[in-house]
C-alpha cells in the first residue's frame, strides 16, 4: 500500500474515533439518570468542558503540528483520547465524570487541525473525494456513537460504553505508531514551498466568509448533534422506545449525512466550491425550523435535511482551507479554523441545557438554530467564484 493511501486511511480512522467519543456521552446519559440521581440537563451540563477543550486545544496542537510533528501528535490523538474515555467509563462521582470528559475534549482537539493537513498534503489530485470520504468517516462515527453507545448501555451498562471504545483506541494508536514513519504528515518538499498566487483581495473575502459560516455553522452543528438522541427520544414515541432503538434511528440519520459528504466532496471537484456551498447551505434552514415541531416520521426527514447541510459544509470548509493555504502554515490555519468554530459551539451545550429544562424545550432551540441556518445561506450567496486553476487543480495549495 502507497504510504500516503496508508496515512489517509489512519486518519480517516482517527475521524471516526473523534466523532463517536464526542457523543458516546449524549446517548449513555440515557442511562445514567438513577445512579448518579441527576436530570437530563444537569448531567448534560458536566460536558461543558469537553467542547470547551475541543476547540481551545486546537490551538496549541495545530502549532505543535507544523513545528514539531503532525504524525507524532497524531499518535497522541490515539493514546490519550482512549485513556481518558476508558477512565470516564470508571467515574464514581459527577466530579470525577466532568474530569474525564473534559479529558476527552483536550485530546479530541488534536484531530482536525493535524488531520485536515495531513490529508491535504496526501491527497493529490483528489483533494475534494478525499475530504469527503474523509468526513464521511467522520460522520459515521457520529452514527455509531449513537448505535453502538444505545445498545452497550442498555445490555452491559453506560460504563463499558466508554471504556471498550477506549481501549480499542489505545491500541489503534500503537500500530499507527509502528506502521506510519514521522514525516509523513507533510507534503512533498517540492509542494509544501509552492506559493498561492491568488489576489489578495479574493483571499479576504473568502476567509470573511468562512469566518461568518464558522462561527454560525458550529452552533448548529454542535447544537444538532447533541440534542439529536434526546430529541428522538421525547418526539418518536411510536418509533422508538429504548435507549437502542434512539441510537438506531439516530445512526440512520447520521448516515444520511455521511452519504451526503461523500457527493459534497465530488461536487467540490468537479464544480466551484460557491455551487457546492449553496446547494448544501439550501438544506439547513427548512429542516432545522421543521424540526422544531416535527414529530415521528416528519421528524425523520426534518433531521435528514440538517444532517446533509451540516455534515456537507464541513466538507466545503475543510476544502476551503486546503485550497487558500500553503502546507507550512496549514496546521495552524486549520486550528484556528476549529478553535474558532468549536469554541462558539461550546455554548450549544448549555444553550439546550437551560432551554430544555427551564422553558422553551427543543421547539425553541431549534427555531434560533433554523435562524442561524438562513445565515448560512446568505453567507453562501457572498462567497466569490474561484479562480479556475483552483477549480480543477485542487493540489496547487500544497
């Protein structure tokens, strides 16, 4: 196997890991109402500090990344990320359960900023299927988290539901450490100091843009993916009554995403990212306001249509970056890019924690989301048309 089909299919693994141990959390809460004698938004409020860490820590590891190495803190990734989710696993105490998921969220941050660039740098000619798949690992471990955490809390209990994802992702570590040399995580010596000739002006207004859609887009993506199962569970009384029948709708849903990422990273290469981005952005509105009141079966296609906007934007602005920054600096954009968008997104949780148990419900939080959505839209409309070497050269940014 080539060495950089090697390192993609390692980070698109490492995609999946992310995503699933982030929301192993918002579906074994299902579970863990009696034994700790809590409610569903106080014990939701203990993650507060898992999407807190996510986007802070992209930071520090997008400049370890480019300084230092990409592969090594890819290693990190594993390890640590599996440790602290199989210690969370072990809390006895709110306090204790608050600790390890913070934990979860410092090591989760490392992902995208190093991921996003090792793949860019391995990606060739095929930048945009390549994010795409990428996302749809991604995707599919949001799925999962919701299918595989549903059914482990209901049979063995909320604690294995933490702690054999952990030490799968431990392991996984090791071997990506044996099988993958450092350095592989840049782009080749004559790519990684190729300069960008694009007018100052278009890189200005392409950043705004990404910086607005950022800013909104991870509210609404945070938003939606955490109150997803809890949704499910008051709004499906006739298609779901367990804790694993949730976790199976939810992974259907998260699957549509998934597929979607997949058609949105081909439309990126063979169309301008301004058509890809309008026609995704088309989707988040209308189901997210849907949503808002839907029930049972509407409530199905409603959360089909937010999860085919979000999971599809993150592959527009994942290409976005790629495309607009040189390998030298691209860890570091790709970690502001992140910082930026899972620090807004933090306040996503106690945004459905007050909502939900003081008024409002998830009618109200998903009315100010749908809201939000239209910004997206309109963010899409101002977005320039690329320059064609952009277009049909998807390398050209390493």
């Amino acid at each position: 196997m080539p060495s950089s089909q090697r390192v993609v299919n390692f980070v698109n693994v490492a995609h999946f890991i992310d995503h699933m141990f982030l929301l192993i959390f918002p579906t074994a809460i299902l579970g863990m109402g009696r034994e700790f004698g809590w409610s569903y938004g106080e014990l939701l409020a203990l993650s507060v500090g898992t999407f807190v860490m996510f986007g802070a820590g992209s930071l520090p590891a997008g400049w370890l990344g480019d300084r230092w190495s990409r592969r090594n803190m890819l290693v990190v990734f594993f390890t640590g990320i599996g440790a602290a989710t199989a210690l969370t696993g072990l809390s006895t105490q709110p306090w204790m359960l608050a600790a390890g998921l913070t934990l979860i969220g410092v090591f989760s941050s490392i992902y995208h900023p190093i991921g996003g660039a090792m793949l860019a740098a391995n990606a060739g000619g095929r930048l945009g299927r390549v994010m795409g798949l990428n996302g749809v690992f991604g995707n599919i471990g949001i799925a999962s988290a919701a299918l595989v955490t549903g059914a482990i809390t209901q049979y063995l209990g909320w604690r294995w539901a933490f702690v054999i994802p952990g030490a799968i992702a431990a392991l996984i570590g090791v071997a990506f450490w044996i099988a993958v040399p450092d350095g592989a995580g840049k782009a080749a010596v004559g790519k990684a100091g190729r300069k960008l000739d694009i007018p100052r002006a278009l890189v200005v207004r392409v950043f705004a843009v990404l910086t607005i859609v950022i800013l909104v887009g991870g509210l609404i993506f945070q938003g939606a993916t955490i109150a997803l199962p809890k949704l499910f569970d008051e709004r499906m009384d006739k298609l779901a009554d367990s804790a694993a029948m949730v976790g199976a709708l939810a992974a259907a849903i998260y699957t549509v995403g998934a597929m979607a990422q997949l058609v949105v990273g081909r439309m990126v290469d063979r169309y301008s990212l301004k058509t890809s981005f309008l026609v995704v952005s088309a989707f988040a509105a209308p189901g997210l306001l849907i949503a808002a009141y839907a029930t049972d079966c509407l409530m199905l296609v409603a959360a089909g249509s937010v999860m085919i906007a979000i999971f599809g934007q993150v592959t527009i602005n994942d290409t976005m970056v790629a495309r607009y920054t040189t390998d030298e600096w691209r860890s570091r954009v790709f970690a502001v890019r992140y910082f930026v968008g899972f620090g807004v997104a933090a306040a996503a949780v106690p945004l459905i924690s007050v909502l939900h148990q003081r008024g409002g419900g998830f009618a109200t939080v998903f009315t100010v989301l749908g809201t939000l959505g239209i910004l997206v839209f309109v963010a899409a409309v101002l977005f320039p048309r690329e320059q064609s070497h952009l277009k049909t050269a998807p390398a050209a940014a390493e």
